[in-house]
C-alpha cells in the first residue's frame, strides 16, 4: 500500500499541483487537436479508418490526416471523408472514407454535386446516402492529405473491448496523482 | 534510483520518438513531385451508344452513355520505395445543356506492383455507369477524356497527376430508339 501512503504523505497542496498538472495535459491535448482543427479547416484533423471498403489502399486502423480549405473545389479522384446527416430513424452518423467517382458543377454557384465510390466497392456510394441524391460540400468533412499505417488501431482496439479504454484513462489518473517529478 | 517501470517507460519513450522522427524523415525525402509519365501514352476512345433506361438506385429513366477506349502506357517510373500503389483513372468531362460542368470517372485500375505497370488495354468499355446530372445527355458539349492517377504511399502525402489526355473531344452519339 506504498502508493496511497504516498499519496496521504503528499498534503492537500500538492495534491491539488498534481490535479492541476493532470487537468493541464488534458486541456494542452484538446487545444492541439482544436488548433489543428482550425488550421486545416475540419472537425476532425486525424481520423482512423474503420472498415476495408478502401482496400488495398487504406485497411482497418489505418490513419488519415485530413484539411479542407473551403476555397478549394474537390477534385475527380481526391479520397474524402463524408458524414451523412441522420434521417428520421436517428441512426448514428458514421463517417465514410471513399474516393470521388463524379462530380457535378452547377454553373452559376459552382456547388459541387458528388458522389463517391469505395475502391473495394463493386458499385457507388448512392445506397448509403439515405435518400440524398448527391453528397455536397456541408456533407464531407475533409479531404485525405497525408498517410500512416497502423497507428489507429489503438482506438480501435479501445472500441472494441471497452474496459480497455477505462484502464487505460484509470491508469494514467491514478499514475498522474502519485507520480512526483 | 531507477525503477523497472521507470526504464520501460524510458525506452519506450525514445523508440515512440525515434519511430516519429523516421516517419517525418520518409514523408519529406517523398515530398518531391513524381516523374512525368505522359511521353508514353497513347489513348484513344470512340463513341459506342447511348441508350435510356431505368437502372435501381437512380430513380426516373434516364440516358447513359457507353465509350470505347484503347489505352497503353508505362506507369513503372512512379514506383520508388515509397509507393503503395498506383490507382489509374480515365475521366471524361464535358458541359451539358443546363451548363453544369460534369466530370465522371468511367474506368479504373488499381495497379499494386511495379511488373504490373505496364499496361495495353484494348477495347475497353466503360466500368461505371456514364450519365448525365439531368436525365439527358441532349445538346451537351463533346467529351474529353483524360487519364490520372493517384500515387498511395506507405507512409507520407498522397499525390495526383495526369497521364495524358486525347486530342479531339468526341460527340455524343445520338440516342438509339428503344426496342421494347
């Protein structure tokens, strides 16, 4: 029972630096991944891929580094993440990783119409789009820039087995409060 | 004092940012443009039909087209070390009669290995449905057809190119009448 001597020994005061220290990582973390977030213009800078409709290319836990300037048209051929809005049954929105298969500009406001296809796909996105005919700018959430392997598949491996991810985040709390520089 | 979880915690520290600074170092030597490929490419394509129809999935009757392409070109000089695959792609634009500016991809290959680079395609009809934003392809301008590619790496920034691009844009054949 070292550690919670320790922590007894410790005082209210630095008990309190160490909780401060903790709160401090966390909040530096959520302002690195925001930060991010403005800088290439999307919610989500860094997502992991989920299933193998973009194989050989992207496998599961696969990671994506996305940016989505918004003066820039998308591109024939360009990778983008989309999320399709929740129709009336409320279910979730999973966000897609598929290639750009054909785009459509309108003439006078240059929205694009777009539609996608997986590369392991045999055939278009049309049948996930829950009744849209055609996925626009507000529907995608960045376009895929940069590339790496493997890296994802932590959260992954979190989603799966949930008491993995409440170990992991006990863990550090409880390493956070007893461990002294 | 230097406990067992402080060493563990140590090396794997040094590995993690070992790892990180070898993955910056890989995307930036791959950050250079690729070579130019389009010297050896001949692409063709020829008109075939276009026909109406109702297909599941999009709604109303509505034209597709079907094209013809000859294609043959060496890819091997996009593959260095750090490529994945090669993910070739033949697009035709053109602008329909309401003026919307379509651009529809109707081929692709994705080539994975550098001894399958090489590629003589004869003959090939489109992969994808080829149809219009309107129903029609009526009073739209000739096609264009251009062929890219999208180079995948194992670690770094994705990138994109053109392989080269046919001389004359075609017209639209006329619509056959249905048979039924």
């Amino acid at each position: 029972m070292g550690e919670f001597d320790k922590i007894r020994k410790m005082g209210v005061r630095q008990f309190l630096l160490q909780v401060l220290n903790f709160v401090g990582v966390l909040a530096s973390g959520l302002m690195i991944w925001k930060g991010l977030g403005l800088v290439c213009n999307t919610e989500s800078p860094i997502v992991v891929v989920l299933s193998g409709s973009m194989e050989p290319a992207f496998f599961r836990g696969d990671l994506l580094f996305l940016t989505n300037p918004r003066e820039t048209p998308y591109m024939l051929g360009d990778i983008v993440v989309y999320k399709i809005p929740a129709d009336r049954s409320g279910a979730e929105q999973i966000p897609i990783v598929h290639r750009i298969l054909e785009i459509h500009t309108k003439p006078k406001t240059q929205a694009q119409m777009i539609l996608t296809k997986g590369d392991n796909n045999p055939t278009d996105d049309i049948g996930l789009y829950r009744g849209l005919p055609w996925l626009e700018r507000s529907h995608i959430v960045g376009k895929v820039r940069g590339f790496l392997p493997y890296v994802g598949y932590a959260t992954i491996a979190m989603n799966d087995f949930p008491q993995l991810k409440y170990a992991l985040l006990g863990g550090l709390a409880l390493m956070a409060l007893v461990q002294r520089e | 004092m230097h406990t067992a979880y402080q060493r563990l915690s140590n090396v794997s520290a040094f590995l993690t940012s070992c790892a990180m600074v070898l993955v910056a170092l890989i995307t930036i030597a791959s950050l250079p443009p690729p070579p130019d490929v389009s010297s050896v490419v001949n692409l063709s394509v020829a008109a075939q039909k276009v026909l109406s129809g109702r297909r599941a999935n999009y709604g109303r009757e509505r034209d597709y087209a079907f094209f013809k392409f000859d294609y043959s070109g060496d890819l091997r000089p996009l593959f260095d070390w750090n490529t994945k695959q090669v993910f070739l792609y033949l697009v035709a634009d053109y602008t329909n009669s309401q003026g919307v500016h379509n651009e529809v991809v109707i081929w692709d290959r994705i080539v994975r290995r550098k001894e399958d680079a090489r590629l003589r395609i004869a003959d090939q009809n489109n992969k994808y449905p080829f149809k219009d934003y309107s129903t029609t392809f009526k009073n739209s301008s000739d096609v264009g057809f251009t062929m890219h590619y999208n180079i995948m790496p194992h670690v770094g920034i994705l990138k994109y190119g053109t392989v080269g691009t046919i001389s004359d844009r075609v017209q639209f054949p006329a619509k056959e009448a249905k048979t039924s």
